[in-house]
C-alpha cells in the first residue's frame, strides 16, 4: 500500500500514477499520451487539454492485480466518466458523474483512493476545473458535502448523455477542427449535468463568506489586476485598499468565487503565460523566466516542472508541443 499524497492538479494525478507503474509520458499537439507496459498494469492515456481546468481523456486499462493509490486531492472541480463494454467506445456499460470539492469541515473525509480492480476498461473521462467551472455557476455554493461521492447516471438522463460522450471519440474532424469539435461536445455534456446538480438536495454545507453585488465586482477587478500584473504583484494589502475589501472577503471571498487563492492564481499566471512565451513566442528558458517575474532561472524551471509535468527545455525541444 503506498503512502497517501497530496495532489494539487490533474497533471500531479497522473504524474503519480506513472511513478507507480513506471509509465512513460508523451507530449503531443493536444496534451499528453500516458502509457504503462508493466505485466500487472497495461494502460494507453490520451488526454486533450483544451485550457487550463478544461479536459478530454481517452482511457485504455489491462490490469491482472487490482492496483490502488491514496491521495489527498488538494484542487476542485468535477468529472464525468463513462465505461464502455469494449474498446470500439459505442456499447455504453456505466456512466458516473464524480464530484471533486474541499470543504472546511475539519469531519468531512479528505483522503481518497483510485482503486482499478483486475479486468479491461475502456472509458472516457470529462475534466472541469472549479475555476472554469465558475465561469458558468458557484458549484460549492450548490453542492452538499454529502453528494460529494460518485453517482451513477442511469435511466433517461443516461439516454441523454450517450450520445454526446460517443461522440467525442468519433468525431470525423481532424486537427483544429477536432478539437473545437470536441470542446463544443464536452460543453454540451456539461449543460445536461448541470440537470442533474441542481437537483441534489440542499443540505448542509461548508460556511461561505457573503458576498454582495460590489464585492463580487471587486473580486473580478482584483481578478483582472492579478492577470496583467502577475510579473510584479501587488500586495493582499494593496489589492484591499484599491478594491475596498476587507481581509477576509479579499482572500477567502477570492477562493469562494473561483476556487483557487490569490497567491495561487498569480502563480497559474505566471505558468500559463511561461508556455506561451516558449511554446509561441519561442523565447529562451531564461527570457521567459525574467518576463514572468523570477530572479533565479533554477527556481522558475522548478516551478513549472512540478505544475506541468515537464520541463521547459523539453518544450524547447518537443517539435509538437502541449496546447
């Protein structure tokens, strides 16, 4: 049994998962491929990243002893999961929509375990980060911690959703097309459950800060402050007084609407503009440090390494790169 972990991403998830079953890992035009030829664990991952929080993945698993890893998941949001009865992904066997949100409440359960129990699966998976997700609705703010465990979607709500989840993978796109294709689709999915969110029961939920009409304006001005000045920051303190906020309402009111603190939202700023400049503007590792705010180079390709997985020389070098 392996010692239970912190992840802060998806990318950390499945990073530790090749760790364990000493996978290996390729970047493509559209994100990641995963595989693992271990005798015990055999698997091919295909995961499309259409933005920061925004997901497709294409699983396949052989595995002949049941494989299991404890986690601390340490990011929000929520997935949907459909398991095929082969690998052609058209005879749908379940669907399992898996609601991923912290709450404060020092009794609701933290840790989690991926558990593949020995059999072949074929699934498709669909990621939202709460961020992107909050864009369209404050989830916490809807959700109960009770309903925070994986739900079966049956009856005709799976009707519904069949067609839109085998769609994703037989798309007679390519390229770009493909994947505008397939975000119009993974969207589409997320307006149906969003169906079956709302009628969970209202029960009792983690303590929220109020927030008002001004606040929340406030928060989407810190916000846009946050993304075009994210090389040099301002202050918690300095972002209160410019946008009439208290302490409290600046920092947790930040999270509350979109999952994620100051501190670590000016980081994300920071990573996502990092692979632009390398990915698009084809700068070197050092220029990009230096436009994104770090002194020391070191400390900058420590960083993202540990945020996406790879280095920037490895972008450097990839001649088809993640997206």
């Amino acid at each position: 049994m392996y010692e239970p972990c912190e992840l802060h991403n998806y990318t950390e998830f499945f990073e530790r998962i090749l760790t364990i079953t000493k996978g290996c890992r390729e970047i493509t035009d559209f994100g990641f491929i995963y595989r693992g030829d271990e005798p015990e664990q055999q698997y091919e991952l295909q995961r499309y990243i259409f933005s920061q929080g925004f997901e497709v993945m294409f699983l396949k698993y052989a595995v002949k002893e049941e494989f299991r890893f404890p986690f601390v998941p340490q990011y929000e949001g929520l997935e949907v999961t459909s398991y095929f009865k082969d690998e052609s992904l058209r005879t749908l066997d379940n669907l399992v929509y898996c609601p991923m949100f912290l709450y404060e409440r020092k009794d609701a359960a933290k840790e989690r375990c991926f558990i593949v129990k020995p059999g072949r699966y074929y699934a498709i998976n669909v990621y939202f980060d709460k961020t992107w997700l909050y864009d369209f609705i404050d989830l916490k703010s809807r959700i109960p911690l009770s309903a925070c465990k994986p739900i079966a979607i049956q009856g005709e709500k799976q009707a519904h959703l069949i067609p839109l989840v085998t769609s994703l993978r037989e798309s007679e796109f390519s390229g770009i097309a493909k994947r505008v294709y397939m975000q119009g689709r993974a969207i589409e999915l997320f307006a149906f459950l969003l169906d079956i969110i709302m009628e969970i029961p209202e029960i009792e939920q983690s303590t929220l800060v109020y927030l008002c009409v001004q606040d929340k304006a406030a928060l989407r001005q810190v916000k846009a402050r946050i993304e075009s000045d994210f090389s040099t920051p301002p202050s918690l303190n300095e972002l209160a007084h410019n946008y009439c906020l208290n302490m409290r309402k600046l920092t947790q009111g930040f999270k509350q609407m979109y999952g994620t603190t100051v501190y670590d939202y000016v980081f994300a700023c920071r990573m996502k503009r990092a692979l632009f400049c390398l990915r698009n503007l084809k700068m070197s590792v050092a220029d990009t440090a230096a436009q994104i705010g770090y002194v020391h180079q070191g400390h900058f390709i420590s960083r993202f390494s540990k945020y996406y997985g790879f280095t920037p020389g490895q972008i450097k070098k990839s001649s088809s790169v993640y997206k």
